[in-house]
C-alpha cells in the first residue's frame, strides 16, 4: 500500500506531486530545492541553496520518522559542473561516511535553480507504527 505522509509545516509546490510517497519502510522524498514553505524559489549562491534545500529535505525526513542518517540513496541536480567541488564538500557535511549511494547531474536546472535534491529513505519499524 503506498501512503502519502505529510505535516503541515512542511515545503509544499504548485506542482502536481507529493512531497513523500511511503511503501512499508522506504520513504521516497520529491526533489527539494530552495524554495520557502509556500514553493516560492528562493535564489541564493549555491552554498545557500545547498543548505535551503537540504533543510527542506531533513524537514519532510523528519516529519515522516526519518532522518538524514537514514538515507539510503540520493540524486542530485547541480546546475554548473563548476560548482561540483563545493558540492563535494558541502554533500560531506550533511552525510556520513559511510555514505549513501548518490547520483549526481549536471548542466540539467533551469536559471533559476542552483541545486535540487531527491532521496529514499528507511521509516523505521517505531516511527511507522507512531503514523
């Protein structure tokens, strides 16, 4: 059965899709880039869209039981390959070694974004039973 969990305090967009979709203990999070709690983006230099974006995930994470320490893999957008080495080291702050499986793309977002992230994540046993 795939649920649909959400709060309300959560990142929402205009655009037809679920923050999160859950099947048993995976948790399967939308991309998340910088926008405020309404979907407006919200542009920045790529460190603060980085950490926008990456609050916005831990946000939907943690309303959902989850967590950043467990996630499983993620896919990552960045807009300008020269930005790939802050990425890097930004991506190492957020994520423990050992890290999860990651995808990352580039020269792929519009003008208007620097970075956008997306992830699958484990619910565990506890935090399911609580929903």
């Amino acid at each position: 059965m795939i649920q649909y969990p959400s709060r309300h305090d959560t990142p929402r967009s205009h655009l037809p899709f679920s923050p999160a979709t859950q099947v048993g203990n995976l948790l399967f999070v939308s991309g998340q880039a910088s926008v405020d709690g309404e979907g407006a983006i919200v542009s920045d230099t790529f460190e603060g869209e980085f950490r926008r974006s990456l609050d916005n995930l831990k946000a939907i994470l943690e309303g959902c039981g989850s967590s950043l320490a467990l996630v499983a893999q993620t896919r990552n957008y960045v807009r300008d390959a020269a930005d790939l080495p802050l990425f890097n080291r930004l991506y190492a702050e957020c994520f423990a070694a050992p890290f999860p499986a990651r995808t990352t793309i580039v020269n792929c977002l519009p003008p208007t974004l620097r970075f956008e992230i997306e992830c699958v994540a484990v619910v565990p046993e506890k935090s399911r039973d609580a929903q």
